[in-house]
C-alpha cells in the first residue's frame, strides 16, 4: 500500500508499505479522507524536528471505515464509519491523575509522535476511535477532528449567548472556532490580512476586519460600546497580533491563545494587570468535544462545502502542501484510496 510520509527537511515522500492486521486491542481502519492543517505544516517546515522520528507516516485528521478488529475488541463491527480522537495518554501522570488527560504529560499525539493516517489501512488502539452516522459523507467527517479543536476552544472560552467574541486569524479553525462560537451564542467578529479569507468569512455571515485598514481597537470599542470584547481568540501564530490581542479585551475579558507559537511571544501584561484580563490556553480536545463535532456536522452547522477547497489524490500530498503555504486553499483533503490500486 501506499504511504505519505515526512522524510525530514521538508521533504513528503510517497513510499510503499505493508498491511499488518490489527493486534489485540486495535482495529485496523480502511482510511478514506485525511485533512491537512497547521499542525503538519510545522511539521513539514521542520518544528518539530526534535520531538518526531523520521520517516513518520502522518496524518491525524481522518474519516475512514473499520476494516478488521482485533482480539478482544467489542463494540465494533467492520464497515463501521468512524473517526479517531488521536490521543493515547498514560494513565499515571500528575494531569491524567487530576483527570486532563487529554493533556497528559507523557501524551502520544497520534500522527505525530506515532504514526498517523496517511496511509491506506491504518492499525489504531479501539478506545481512540468516534462512531460516525452511517449517512455522514466521509470527506465532511474528515473535518470532526478541528471542529472539536474549535469547540473545545469555544468551551474553554466559557462563552455564553450574547457575548462579543473576536477571532484574530480567519484560516480553518479561526473559521470553525468563529461557527462554533456563533452556534454557542455569540456574536462574532473576524480579524484577518489576507482577501479571499475576508471574503469568505464575510459570506459566512461574520464581521470581516483588514487591521492594516481599519483601527481594530476603535472598531470593536465602538462595536461592544466602550466595553471591549468578552473573548478574544489568537489563531494566527502572529507576534503582532498576540501583542495586540491584549487590547481588545474588556475588563476581566478573556484571551485564548490557541495558534501554535515555535518561539516565545511579548505580550502587553501591562493591559492584563489593568482590566484584569484572563489568559487560557487551549490545546486538542476532549472525547466530549469530539461527540459536539459530530453533530455540528451531522446538522449543517459547519459550511463543509466552503471549507474543503480541494481533494487530492495521496501522491499529490507534497503539492497540497504547496497550496496550503501560498493561502490557495482554506482546507486540503487527500483522498487516501485514490491510485492504491496501482500499487497493490
């Protein structure tokens, strides 16, 4: 079967593997559709050089059927639709004990720090796997996994109906935490430098902001009359934006960082100490943000069909990525099946 994989100095190999059937405990997974995001990139551009093995198999956002279960598996069947909550912690570390243990210390980010779905079948543990309707398309079901990123952010947040958030960032999740934010209640404004993202998070129904054209901090004083915003999420990994993140808030408002920053960022603490400001991170999600996903999919609350830009075949991997860096493209889904034939 084929494999798409990080080679190391920003290389994506396509390389060939063998099928193995599923131990006992794990069920072996026929993958359909894998999402590429952020998270890959940082891989690709070399991040996360010290913490990954080369060649890694990656991939952890995913939509696929169960293609055989192993020993000692119950509760499944073959040709189940599903998608995995990639994460396998310990059990025994100080956050697993106090009951984070999507957060745990010695945490195994599937795809990440063990190989992921970038492949044709797929061997996975059972208890990371999230049943799917039967009638979920499965390229929207590749989505589940960062819209749970969104609704954990958004549950984070504490966001409750009326509230004003702004999201500093108008890519996939800030699209997806801007949705989730709305279906919770709130009011949403978007802040974002590039056009066709504005344009698309305006025909989404959003407030749409270019802060080199207009003076973000007057906009959202006179937006919330005076007040500021009750939540300010940072999904653009930029300085500047985390630098001015602070100045949006209201008093006791709150600031969710949830971009991944490689190097350490200033941020105004002058601001934080004055309107008593709240800073949260808010990193992957818990089984319940996952089960929320579902059905904001299942419902038509997130806009698949706006989201997903292109489809690609799995040798077109290293080209997806291409279109994700130059802004081409909101959400790249690789269609894991499309030419294996050839290899097999």
């Amino acid at each position: 079967m084929l494999t798409a994989t990080y080679a190391g100095d920003r290389t994506i190999a396509i390389a060939e593997a063998t099928e193995e059937p599923p131990a006992p405990g794990q069920v072996r997974l026929q993958v359909a559709y894998v999402g590429l995001c952020g998270t890959d990139l940082h891989i690709l551009h070399g991040n996360m050089d010290a913490r990954v093995r080369t060649p890694l198999v990656f991939g952890h956002e995913m939509s696929g059927t169960i293609d055989a279960i192993g020993d000692g598996v119950e509760g499944w069947h073959e040709g189940q639709q599903v998608t995995v909550m990639p994460l396998a912690w310990d059990g025994t570390c100080p956050a697993c004990l106090a009951g984070n243990e999507h957060i745990c210390q010695n945490l195994d980010f599937i795809g990440i720090d063990s190989p992921g779905a970038l492949q044709a079948t797929w061997n996975v543990p059972a208890e990371v796997l999230v049943p799917l309707p039967d009638d979920m398309a499965l390229d929207a079901a590749a989505l589940v996994e960062p819209v749970a990123v969104a609704v954990h952010d958004v549950r984070r947040a504490e966001i409750r109906g009326g509230e004003r958030a702004v999201v500093i960032g108008g890519g996939p999740i800030g699209v997806l935490i801007a949705t989730v934010a709305r279906a919770f209640g709130a009011e949403v404004a978007v802040v974002e430098l590039d056009a066709t993202r504005r344009a698309q998070v305006a025909a989404l129904g959003f407030e749409a902001l270019d802060p080199r054209e207009v003076d973000q901090v007057g906009w959202v004083e006179e937006w919330t009359d005076g007040a500021g915003a009750d939540v300010v999420f940072e999904v653009s990994g930029a300085a500047q934006a985390v630098l001015g993140a602070t100045a949006l808030a209201k008093v006791r408002g709150t600031l969710v960082v949830v971009a991944i920053h490689p190097t350490p960022r200033e941020i105004d603490l002058q601001r934080v100490f004055w309107r008593e400001l709240r800073i949260l991170g808010a990193r992957v999600y818990e089984r319940t943000d996952f089960e929320r996903a579902v059905e904001l999919i299942a419902d038509g609350t997130i806009p698949t069909d706006v989201l997903i830009t292109k489809i690609v075949p799995l040798a077109e991997t290293g080209a997806a990525f291409e279109d994700l860096e130059a802004g081409r493209a909101m959400k790249v889904l690789v269609d894991v099946q499309a030419g294996q034939e050839a290899s097999a």
